[in-house]
C-alpha cells in the first residue's frame, strides 16, 4: 500500500499528472524525428548523386527529385513545430495541443521520409548493408512511443473543440 507521503500530487490526480508530462516530453519525440529525418535526407542524397541508372545519377531524375524535396520539407516542418512546442515549455506554457502538432507530425513525417529513403534506394533500402532500413524502423517506432499517432490526433480534436466552449 502506498502511504499519503510517497503520493506525486493528489489522490486520484495520476492520470492528469502523467498527461502534463507527455505535454513536456512530446516535443523530445519530434527531436528525435527530426534526427531521423535528417539522416535519411542526407543519406538519400549522396546515395542518388552516386547511383547512376540510364548513365546518368539518379539525382537527375524528377521523381528523386520530388522525393529528396518532399522530404526536406517534412524534415524543415518537424523542426519548426518541435522548436515552437519547446520554446513554449521553456517559457512556462505547457500546450498540450502544440506538443502533440509536433509529435505527431514529427513521427508520420520521420516515418515517410524513411520510407522515401528505402524506395530511393531501391532494393538496398530493405537491407542491413545500408541505415535507411534502421531509420524507417525507428521511425515506426515514433508513432507508437509515448502515444500513438492517432492518440495525438485526439488530443489535438479534443483541444480544437473545447476552445469555442
């Protein structure tokens, strides 16, 4: 049994504690997408300079193109959000709907990059002789940690609705 001194805040408050905190901690998720996706980018990058197909570089064909820049765009956003969400908890505003923007975009975005990654490289994505297999695994990874991707999507629906109550 536990006595009224080992207690963290009230009887009953567990749950609203351990919410508080994934507010604070959440961001942290999106740092880590971020480094996810960063490696990806630059990994896929020097990969589709060197791979040539046609005899030419990979890199010189739109479709590469399209995927390198979609991918620095989720990587740029993640960022973005991760660095307002932080900013926010450093200046003594937990949001719980910021944290959760970034978490969840951070974590589907890593997860898309990664995949990118893997397609970039074709048949040597899916093998251990190249990292964007460890990446794409890590990023899956994100979506679930610390509440899954669509848990976030609630949170968020549920903070845009009680805003007009």
């Amino acid at each position: 049994k536990l006595t009224r001194k080992n207690l963290v805040g009230g009887e009953g408050e567990g749950f609203k504690i351990a919410m508080k905190t994934f507010d604070r901690s959440r961001p942290w998720i999106a740092a880590g997408a971020t480094g996810i996706m960063r490696r990806a980018l630059d990994e896929s990058r020097r990969y589709a300079l060197e791979r040539k197909a046609f005899g030419q570089p990979i890199a010189q064909f739109q479709a590469i193109q399209f995927m390198l820049a979609e991918m620095a765009m989720k990587y740029e956003a993640t960022r973005l959000l991760m660095l307002k969400a932080a900013w926010s908890i450093g200046e003594g505003r937990i949001d719980a709907i910021e944290s959760s923007y970034a978490k969840a975009f951070g974590a589907d975005s890593a997860m898309a990059v990664a995949t990118d990654a893997v397609q970039i490289f074709g048949g040597y994505g899916y093998t251990k002789e190249y990292p964007v297999e460890k990446l794409m695994r890590d990023a899956k990874l994100l979506q679930i940690y610390e509440g899954t991707s669509q848990i976030q999507r609630m949170v968020i629906a549920r903070n845009l609705l009680a805003q007009g109550a």
